[in-house]
C-alpha cells in the first residue's frame, strides 16, 4: 500500500474512532452516567478511547500528523432503541472495513491491532444487540426533554466551558501522539493528563444533556507545534486559564443550589492545580536539557572531574520528569 494511502486510512481510522467515542458518551450522558445502560456506554466509549490511542501513536511513529478531527456518525436519535440500531448498523461496517485493512497493511503489528479493533467491534455490536432485546418495546419510547434546571446564562457557560476541556483533551491527545516516539514518558504524561480533562469535560456536558442541550462537540482548534517545548507552552497556558476560570466559576451564586457540582468544580480547582504543576515541570526539564545540550563543553563533569550522563531533550527519561 502507497504510503499516503496508508496514512489517509490510519487517519480516516481516527476520526471515526473519535466519533465512536463521542457518540457513546453523548448517549450516556443523556440516560445518565449511574444507570446500567450509561455505564456499558461509558464502557465501550472507554475501549474506543483506546482505539483512537492505539491509532494516534501508530501515526505518530510514521512522523506524519494526526486527524484530531472527529469523523461522520450517522444514528437515529429518536429513542434508546433506535440509537442501538444505528450502533450495531456502525460497528457491523467496522467490523469489516478492519478486517479489509488488516489483510492489506505488510506491517504484523499494524495487522494484529486491526484485528484487534474489528474483534472488538464484534464485542460493541453484541452488547448493543443484547440491550436492544434488554430495553424491548420500552426502549421505543421516544426521548422527552426535561426542564432545565439552570438559568440560560450558566447553560450557555456550561457551553463553553465544555468546549474548552474539549479543547484540552485534544490538544494533550494530539501533542502525545506526535511526541510519542521521540520522547516517550513526554507522551505517556499528556495521555493522562489528556484524561483527567476528559473527567472535566463530562461534568459540564452531562449537565447539559440532563437539561436537554443539544453537545456538537465542534472541533476547537489545537496547538499544532511540532517542536515539544512551544507545545508544552501552549499546555501549561490553557490548563492554567482552566484553573483560574473553575476558581471563579465555584464562587458563582447560582451553584448554592447545586451542590454537588459546586463539590466538583472544587475539585476540578484542585486537580488543574495539580496538572499545572506536572506540565510545568515538564517543561521545565524539556527548556534544562535544551540548554544543556546547546551550552559548549568538551567535557560534561562535575567538580570532581568525572563526566557526567548526556541528557538531551530527546532522551528524557521518566526520571528526569519526576
């Protein structure tokens, strides 16, 4: 297979594991993320997150840039049912466009994670049957809106704010994947740190969805630096203005009678807090080790005179980020 048609399929892979994960959420937040049909969604969309994961790094290891972009999910919405339907109709189509992929790459370990993704979509569609016979004629009943339970300013603020750890997730994801390979426990640590936005960004959108509001999750827009240290820059910035607008935001009148998002919004103060500091220290090796390498020496020693390790920025160890 031509390299640009590869890489147009791995990316096209991407996208649409993007939607699956999007699409699963959307519809547990909507059911509620503490019934049993919203925690198999939460599931799934969990082993999709590792999909998009396993996809993302393998881009990244071709130097090449990730599609960050969510792909087209086509689904009724009408009911629980027919949402089910358009589940199993989706991952049917992944099931075999995995298997046609997996039969056409050279690469063995490229093969086996497409099997894997399509075996697992056998899995997805399975579980969706199941629930669809589950659920019965009751799961037919179309979707009522509920009465919101928030003013239209702090729906429009939820709005955003949910844009925004959008934004963070994907910006993490896409610095991980394209600084996987040449600075591994770098990636690593935005993959989490990734995550624990995700948490965030499911506060604002289930409440938002329990309200009846419509989540498009439109793309944000990232940071596409190429060079880690203006990447780790933009990282630091947004989860600092993340930080500072959870502060305010939990000092807002209207939480008084929300307490329990107001427990978590400080949370949320903490936990920013905490992925500030993580980042910033990465940085702040990443900025050391570069002015190592660049100040000139013929002998690294220390005032004993024994030579000390080389520790380009390229070869950060997990050590060093500690």
């Amino acid at each position: 297979m031509e390299r640009d048609r590869f890489v147009e399929m791995l990316n096209q892979d991407l996208a649409d594991e993007h939607a699956s994960i999007l699409r699963y959420l959307i519809h547990a937040y909507q059911v509620g993320e503490d019934t049993p049909l919203g925690q198999m969604l939460l599931s799934t969309a969990r082993e999709e997150m590792w999909h998009m994961n396993w996809l993302g790094d393998e881009l990244g290891e071709l130097g090449v840039e990730p599609r960050m972009d969510k792909g087209y999910y086509p689904f009724d919405g009408t009911s629980n049912a027919s949402l089910l339907r358009s589940y199993v109709a989706w991952e049917a189509n992944l099931i075999k466009l995995y298997e046609e992929q997996a039969d056409q790459v050279e690469s063995k370990e490229l093969k086996r994670i497409l099997r894997q993704l399509g075996w697992e979509s056998v899995t997805h569609l399975r579980r969706f049957e199941a629930w669809l016979e589950k659920l019965g004629s009751e799961g037919e009943e179309p979707f009522e809106e509920e009465a919101a339970g928030f003013t239209p300013d702090m729906l429009a603020r939820f709005q955003r704010e949910m844009g925004a750890q959008y934004k963070l997730v994907l910006q993490h994801l896409r610095h991980a994947f394209v600084f996987e390979e040449p600075h591994p426990p770098v990636g690593s640590e935005l993959e989490l740190t990734a995550m624990r936005h995700m948490k965030h960004l499911s506060h604002f959108a289930e409440e938002l969805a329990e309200s009846g509001e419509d989540l498009p999750f439109d793309f944000p827009g990232v940071d596409m630096s190429r060079e880690l240290e203006p990447a780790l820059k933009s990282d630091l910035e947004l989860t600092e203005e993340a930080r500072d607008r959870f502060i305010m935001f939990s000092q807002d009148p209207e939480l008084s009678e929300h307490e329990g998002l107001r427990i978590e919004l400080d949370t949320m103060v903490t936990r920013t807090g905490l992925l500030t500091t993580v980042v910033g220290e990465i940085l702040e090796d990443v900025e050391g080790a570069g002015k190592a390498e660049a100040a000139p020496s013929d002998c690294p020693c220390d005032t004993s005179g024994d030579a000390l390790d080389d520790a380009p920025a390229s070869q950060l160890t997990v050590g060093s980020l500690k």
